[in-house]
C-alpha cells in the first residue's frame, strides 16, 4: 500500500487539535486510520469529540475545543490513577500474574489483603504492606503525589476465569484474571481438511418440506452426507433467534441474541411432546397444515413470518404439554431454567415484546429500564419461549454430538453486531452506547461506508465484567460447533463506530482491548474443543492479521479477491492455514462473478456509474481470460473455459493447496448465478430468503456435485 508524502503527513497530522488527539488516544480511539485507497483519513474533529463523549469523555460541547480537550484529558488522567486496579488482568498458559496497584503516595504503608478467588471456588490467601511491593510509575492528581505498585502473583492459573479480590487501604476492588492458553484448539495441527457451506434456511428435502421448509435435522442430514464423502465441515449462517413477526427482520446477522437460538429451526417432527398431545398430532395430520406446508415448501423464496407462525402452531401446543404435568421432560426444562436463569429473563422479553410491541425503547419506563416480572407476562407465552428454547437448545447439542462422532466439525458463525431493538441490546443497555452504531469505512466497493445499524459495545464497560457478555456468546456457540468463524474478527482489535446524526465516511475507529478478548476465545475454544476462524477479508491492518497467526485462529482466503489478470498467476494460492473458498456469503456466487451479474446489480441500485462498470466489466474480462489461460497449464483441471470447467479448476486449484480447510459453496456446483445477500441493501433484494434449486435429495443425482467433491476429496488426502 503507497503511504502520502512526509509533508502530506504533516499537514493531516496538525490538522487535528493537539489536546484533541492526546484525549482521543487516552480514550483508545484512532485520531486517523489508512483507508483502502492506501491514504490517511484524519477524524472529524465534532465526529471525533461525539465519539469520545460516548465513551465517558467530560468534554465540554460549548468551551473552545482545546480548553475542554485538555480539561477532559485531565480528567481522563485522573480517573486512571484513581482505579486502585484494572478490572482484568491475562495470564497465559497458566502463568502467574502481575497486578497494578495504585495508591495515593502517602499512604505508602497502608495494608492490602483478600485472596484469589478460583474459579472451582478454594482460595489463596493475599496480604502485605503497599511499600513492600516495587514501584512502576507515579504520578500526581490533583497536586497529590500517586504511585503504582507491583504485586507478582507467582501462582499456576488453571484455563478459566478467576477473581482477586483485595481491599488497598480500606477500599475493596476486584479484578478478573482470564487464564487461557496462548494458542487456540486445534485438534491437528497441519490437517488439510474439506467441507461444504450451505445456508440452513435455503435447504430443501421432502422430509421437511411435510412442514414448511428447513430445519435442524436437513442440517443433521448434511452432516451425514458430507462425512460419507470424506468431508470434515459443513458451514452455515448463524443460527441465533431472529425477529420473524413484528417486525420481521430475519437477518441472520441481526439477531435477537447472540446466546440464544432460533426456534424457526426445531424440527417440530421429532419433538417427544407429539406423543403427548392429540392437538398437536391432529393439527399436523389436518389437510389444512398439509396445504400451507405445500404452500411454504413450494414457494422459491423463505416466507419467513408465514413458516414461523405455521411452525409456532404446533410449537405452542407441545408447550403446553410439556408444561401440562409434572414428567421427566418437564424436570428437565426446570433444571434447564435452573441452570441458566437468563433463559426465563429472555423469555420473559420476548413474551412482553409480543404483548406491546418488540421495540423495547417504547415500553413503559419501568419494563424498558430492564425489570420485567413474572406478573408481567403472559404465561403462556412465557413457557412458549423458555419451551422452544430447550428444543432447540437439545436438538443442537444432539446435531454437535453426532458430527463429533463422525468426527466432523459444525461450522457455525458468529455475528459482530445484533439487533437495537433485540434482547441482548436490552438486558446489556449499560454494555452499549447509545449514540453510535458500527460499520465499516468507504472502500471501493462502498465508497460511501457503511453503517450496519447495530449498536456499539463499550470496550471499558465491558472490561468492568470481565467481558462476561463477549465470553457467554463465543460459549454458547462453542458447545456445539466444531468450527467457529467470528464474524468481522477485527473487532477483537478495533471497531468503526458511526457516530449518531454523521454519515458513515465520518466513522471512526475505536479500540478494544485485544489480549483479553483473544484470551477469552482462546479459553472457549479449549473448553469445548472448537477450531476458530477469523473473518479477515476486507481492509484488515497487518497487526490484526499477525496476532491471528500467534494466537492460533485460522484466517480466510477468498479466491474471488485474490484472482489476478496475470495468467503466470491467475489464482493466488491460499497461505497455509486459512479457510480457502471461492466466495462467501456476501460476494457474488461463482457464476454470478464469472457473468459479471454483481456489476449489473451494482448500476441498478446507484452503487456505480456507467464509467466505473465499464472498467469493472474490462477488468473482470482481464480476469477471465488469464485464469482461463492459466487452467489450461494446471494439472487441476481439463481444458475449457466454460463455467463448469472454471469453476472446478478453482477448486482443485484450493483443494491442492496448503490450506487448512476448503470449504465449498454447494451451489457454485450448479453454476447457481443469483446470490444469497446483496451488502449494502435489505428488502432491495430477496437477501437471506433464497432457496436451493436443488433439493438435498437429489444431491447424488447431480454427477457435477459426487463427480467434483470427489475430486476435492482425492486432492485434500494427499
């Protein structure tokens, strides 16, 4: 990437109020970041002082911008040293522990006692005086000389999260110590893996077409038929509850909550309450269900409202039975709500959101502030909630466990942001700011930015938890996943924030504290067995990119991104270690790229002008031909340049390369031309709601899908 001139530099530089930029990286916030077009873009002065109110800045909207710069930065300072301790500290691999203490200097005598608290609950037992640790800093506040002191916990921390808790001169403080290995799982090291990616809601199979569409036994079924050809992974898109009514957003990357699934998905067939209740027999046996499952299951696009309510008619009445009578099922759903209370506090939520009104922000003061009782709420949709949950809950464990014992890998996805109006917005208000969304800044395929709606986490108001919410969300995916991609993995470095009122090019970066956030995934990831994938496509700084490879996460290789017009080199190769595909969820499918039908849709919804579509259409034409030329030297595939012979040249080119895994779109096999998201647009395009042309019984009937996994197989075992 070219960098500006030392003089051009300069000038950005002093662009910027001096006070202004100190406070903003007192703050953790990038003064300036290197955009995609390979220049420097300096941070809006008012877009930058907005942001830094948001994170708790005491900056005065009415003073001249360097006096209220530097009164806030003073501030900022003194609210540091008067934090007796950070709130989380890393030990990895197990080491012990150096904790910052700070204490007003005269008070260099002062006691400090309390103990480590483990996390299976025994004690170790802490206590001195102040002046017998060694000093590391000082400092003065407020014209009273303050020091920092050392105290070195020489102790083995076993993997988890542990507590110290001190009282320092008669003030109680706590800290978290995240003990993780520095690496994450990997069950072989070196492995050359293959899988396939499908979305859960493009599905088809005439078992479950007998209720609609989709659900997580056709996924179970995938599974199955991948292993049987030597695959080891089988991707899709998250799985977390979604909003399917009012209103209906069924975007798999706003959910309702990251820890929660969606009920959209049970296999209503296999629930043991069928047995239970004749209603729920009845209902599925009537002609009129049978008509409206045809119906859903016929149609090309997901009707996401009508399944759900289809689907919830029968949900409601297991409900019922499950909660009927006292029964081994039942005892399990109590303990179930034991075990995790959040489920009755989500469920209580969601029963409340549907009595008056999904957005939260409307609800009477007491209910929106966060205090729902159980008075509150209708109890049927209550137990419809804390119900559907179970199911889903078992039906994923059961489909975790199965791929294990085939040893498979589910891949499952985690999304950087959810939904403002959803249940971990609500329940985490004090977690999320209030006047900034995420997003990503202008590159060349958004020259405008983009502002994903979905509400910014407060990196201190986190680290006061010890990233409690972050680690409940990697978690509860974990526990079933073989494989977890974290969406927009730069997010563990630093996110774009889009300050309320200001377009997305006035965006500005904020930082996270990435050790812990990495020694949180790493922790999961041991726990419960889970390979991690970072998604590193786009404009990702090389930082990011180098504690990914220290810290064991696999990144991504997008052929798409990296296809070139030199035909000596048409197909870059993938680094060893990524997850190499052809595209990804987001991109145009194979065929869609290869017919230059993503450069249609972008003239058609004003992304680009005609100039720019004749020099995308030269240059993808550039393309074509060099990778149709360079095919044509590889032992990888035949001669051709029609689509098939392409397209399967890719993926034995991705298949023969040190990649750790190749993870192939099942619909690029039949040259599927229309995506499944178009970014930057919602109800624009059928985004998230197309199925399959094929359905997954017909799967072996397709020689271009056994011939080519085949071939992916033969090629990955060598």
């Amino acid at each position: 990437m070219s960098r500006p001139s030392l003089v051009a530099l300069s000038r950005a530089v002093t662009a910027l109020p001096h006070s202004l930029r100190r406070l903003a990286e007192a703050y953790g916030v990038a003064p300036e970041y290197w955009t995609a077009f390979g220049d420097e873009k300096v941070a809006d002065p008012e877009a930058l002082a907005f942001i830094l109110r948001e994170l708790g800045a005491s900056l005065d909207a009415d003073a001249d911008v360097e006096a209220a710069a530097d009164a806030a930065l003073r501030e900022r300072h003194k609210q540091i040293w008067l934090r007796t301790v950070e709130p989380c500290v890393v030990s990895w691999d197990g080491k012990g522990v150096h904790l910052l203490i700070r204490h007003e200097a005269v008070r260099h005598e002062a006691p400090y006692a309390g103990a480590v608290v483990f996390e299976d609950g025994h004690r170790l037992e802490l206590s001195g005086r102040l002046c017998d640790l060694e000093t590391v800093d000082q400092s003065e506040v407020d014209g009273a000389a303050y020091q920092q002191r050392r105290l070195a916990i020489d102790e083995q921390f076993p993997v988890g999260y542990h507590r110290v808790e001190l009282e320092v001169d008669g003030q109680p403080c706590t800290t978290h110590v995240l003990s993780a290995p520095w690496t994450c799982f990997d069950d072989e090291p070196g492995a050359r893996r293959w899988g396939a990616f499908a979305p859960l809601y493009a599905l088809r199979s005439a078992r479950s077409d007998r209720f609609g569409g989709a659900d997580f036994t056709d996924l179970r079924a995938l599974l199955g038929w991948v292993a049987d050809r030597g695959g080891r992974v089988v991707g899709t898109l998250p799985l977390l509850s979604t909003y399917l009514d009012e209103p209906c957003d069924y975007s798999p990357y706003a959910p309702v909550s990251k820890r929660f699934w969606n009920e959209l998905f049970v296999d209503i067939g296999e629930l043991p309450e069928l047995e239970r209740s004749a209603e729920a027999r009845e209902l599925l046996a009537s002609d009129a269900f049978g008509f409206a499952s045809r119906v859903l299951a016929d149609a090309d696009r997901v009707d996401y409202r009508g399944l759900m309510a289809h689907r919830r008619a029968v949900l409601e009445l297991c409900a019922r039975a499950a909660f009927a009578t006292d029964s081994p099922r039942r005892e399990a759903i109590d303990r179930f709500v034991a075990e995790r209370p959040d489920v009755a506090d989500y469920a209580r939520f969601r029963a409340f959101g549907e009595q008056r009104g999904a957005d939260w922000t409307r609800w009477p003061e007491a209910a929106r502030d966060g205090a729902l009782a159980a008075a509150d709420v209708d109890q049927d949709r209550y137990r419809y909630h804390v119900y559907v949950q179970f199911a889903a809950g078992q039906q994923l464990a059961a489909l975790g466990a199965l791929a294990r014992e085939r040893d498979m890998g589910l891949y499952l996805d985690l999304p950087v942001g959810v939904h403002p109006s959803g249940y971990d917005a609500w329940r985490e208000q004090a977690l999320f700011v209030d006047g900034a969304t995420i997003g990503a800044p202008p590159d060349a395929l958004f020259i405008g930015g983009q502002d994903w709606g979905v509400p910014a986490l407060h990196p201190e108001r986190s680290r006061a938890q010890g990233h409690a919410y972050l680690r409940d969300s990697i978690r509860a995916h974990c526990e079933h996943a073989g494989v977890l991609r974290i969406d927009h993995v730069m997010g563990l470095f630093r996110l774009y924030w889009v300050p309320r009122g200001y377009g997305a090019k006035e965006g500005v970066y904020v930082h996270y504290p990435q050790n812990e956030l990495y020694a949180i995934v790493s922790i999961e990831s041991h726990r419960n067995r889970c390979v991690v994938v970072g998604e590193d496509l786009g404009t990702v700084p090389d930082q990011v990119r180098e504690q990914m490879t220290a810290h064991g996460l696999h990144g991504m290789h997008v052929a798409q991104f990296a296809l070139s017009s030199d035909a000596s080199a048409a197909v870059g190769p993938p680094a060893p270690g990524t997850v190499a595909s052809i595209n990804t969820h987001d991109t145009p499918t194979f065929a869609g790229f290869w017919q230059s039908k993503d450069t249609d849709d972008r003239i058609e919804l004003g992304l680009i002008d005609d100039a720019a579509a004749f020099a995308e259409r030269a240059g993808r034409d550039q393309v074509r031909k060099a990778l149709v030329d360079y095919l044509r030297t590889r032992e990888s595939a035949g001669a051709g340049e029609d689509d098939q012979a392409v397209v399967e040249g890719i993926l034995a080119e991705l298949a023969s390369s040190d990649a750790w895994l190749t993870l192939v779109t099942l619909e690029d096999l039949w040259l599927e031309s229309d995506p499944q998201n178009v970014p930057g647009t919602s109800y624009e395009r059928d985004n998230w709601r197309r199925k399959m042309r094929y359905a997954f019984d017909e799967f072996d009937t397709l020689d271009r899908v056994t011939r080519v996994l085949a071939d992916v197989n033969r090629r990955r075992a060598r």
